[in-house]
C-alpha cells in the first residue's frame, strides 16, 4: 500500500506593518539620545501637503551618544523619510547646500535644547551680512551674463538659444533676490507659497512672478529689458554698482530701449510703487 504523503503544514508569514510617523515620533521621543526632531518638506509648508507628501523627519541626536534608532537611518517609505544626524552635523546642514532652503522653512516636533534646535533653524534661515552681500555679488554678474546672452542671442536671430539662456537667468535673479534680502532661495515648488508670505521687499509679488512665467516661457526681450531696470536700481542700492559698471558698454544692450514699453511697476526702495498703465 503506497504511503500517504501529508499535506506540509500551512505557512503563515507576517509581514510586518510599516513604520508610520506618529509610531516614531513617539519611540523617539522617549530616547533620551535625541534632542530634536525637525519636520520638513510639504508638511512644514501650510496648504502644500497632498496625497503624495511624506513625513520628512530629521533626527537630532545628542553628540557622542549611542541609540538604538540608528538602525532606522536611512529609512524611506511612502510614509517615512528619516535623517538621523549627530547636532554637530545638524549645524552643518545646508551651510551652505541645497538643503538649507528645507531646514528654513522647516517645523520643531521636539526640541530639548530650551530653543536651541529652533535657533539652529533661524541660523539657516538668515544669511549673515557678509554672506548675503558675497552671494549676491556673484548672482548678480551671473544674473547679467545670462541676460546679455539672451538678449544678445535674440538680437542675432538664435531664437532657440535666446529662451534657453533668458530660463537660465531667472534661476540666477531668484537667488539674486533672495541674497539681496539675507534669505535661501526657496525651492521652485515653494517660490510662491515663500512669497505671497514672506514678500521680497521692494517688489510686487504678483508683477514679478509674472514677467518671471513670461520670461521663462518666451524670452520676451522687453520683459527682460524691464525687469532689469528694476534689478540695476535694487543692486546700487546694495552697493553692487561695481560689478555692474565692470560690464561698461555692454549693460546698453540689457537696459530698456528709450521710447520702449513704460515699466508697470517701479524700484522705490524698501516698497514697490505701481505705475499707471
């Protein structure tokens, strides 16, 4: 009689639940090794969370201290992004880098150092003078070096070449602008949440974002004229007339034309002054 052959026991697996962010809040919060916790991204922009938003969370953890959360380093889910980072490393962070804009704008979900993770925060978020004043220099000669091309490109009849130098302009104007006033310029996704909350002073918010969407897409000559009026005013004032004047006869080609389009708003200062159309 052949023998029976058992059916193999049944296998269960258990897959484990992924880790969500109030779950870890909460363990790190009882970590004595951690001395804060720092949201960034969509959830630390009010009205920009969709569907899609993660939790990116840094983990600050006392210096020369063991933990077991280190295991969670580099953890990433559709949930849950974690940076876990001695103090001394979060201080560095984005000083300077691209992630200096993130830490800015970023929120404190724990802070055990009496305000010290909030001051770190203020520090990324406000450049020093020197700084603000070295930066801008270099934007601003970037900022008329693409411009001249554009204009110039336009100028000879490479219409292509023209757009694509006036795009690369607006990145170097926005960080220009945002040198100018001592701040990291945002990431694109955040300019006009950042501006229509924290405006650039002197300038209209909505006229700028405007001619900026209709440089990009165009390359529009007068438009480009235009917004640079308003620059060269902004930048003496900051005391960047010499890396202007280094430009000599060149800067003619990138002022606007006599007789051209009349700006619809003008430089007065530390306030924008719309002009009658």
């Amino acid at each position: 009689m052949p023998a029976r052959h058992s059916h193999p026991p049944e296998i269960r697996t258990v897959t484990a639940q992924p880790l969500t962010y109030d779950a870890f809040v909460e363990l790190a919060t009882a970590d004595p090794a951690v001395v804060g916790l720092v949201l960034k991204g969509s959830r630390a922009h009010e009205g920009m969370i969709t569907r899609h938003s993660d939790h990116d969370l840094y983990v600050v953890l006392a210096d020369d201290t063991t933990t077991d959360l280190t295991r969670f380093a580099g953890h990433r889910t559709e949930e849950l992004d974690l940076v876990i980072v001695s103090l001394t490393a979060f201080r560095a962070a984005g000083m300077p880098g691209f992630e200096r804009y993130a830490l800015a704008r970023a929120q404190v979900v724990l802070d055990r150092l009496d305000g010290g993770v909030a001051r770190i925060l203020a520090d990324k978020a406000r450049l020093s003078a020197e700084e603000a004043f070295r930066h801008s220099g270099a934007w601003l000669d970037a900022y008329a070096n693409s411009l001249y091309r554009s204009i110039k490109n336009d100028r000879d009849g490479h219409a292509l070449a023209a757009r694509l130098d006036a795009a690369d302009s607006i990145g170097f104007l926005l960080e220009l602008l945002f040198a100018l006033d001592r701040r990291p310029r945002p990431y694109n996704k955040y300019l006009t949440w950042e501006l229509a909350r924290h405006p650039l002073p002197g300038w209209d918010t909505g006229e700028l974002l405007r001619a900026m969407d209709r440089i990009s897409a165009t390359g529009d000559v007068d438009d480009q004229r235009r917004v640079f009026a308003l620059v060269e005013t902004a930048a003496r004032q900051a005391g960047h007339g010499d890396v202007l004047d280094a430009w000599g006869e060149d800067l003619d080609l990138i002022r606007p034309r006599q007789g051209g389009r009349v700006p619809p708003w003008t430089w007065h200062g530390d306030r924008p002054h719309a002009m009658c159309r």
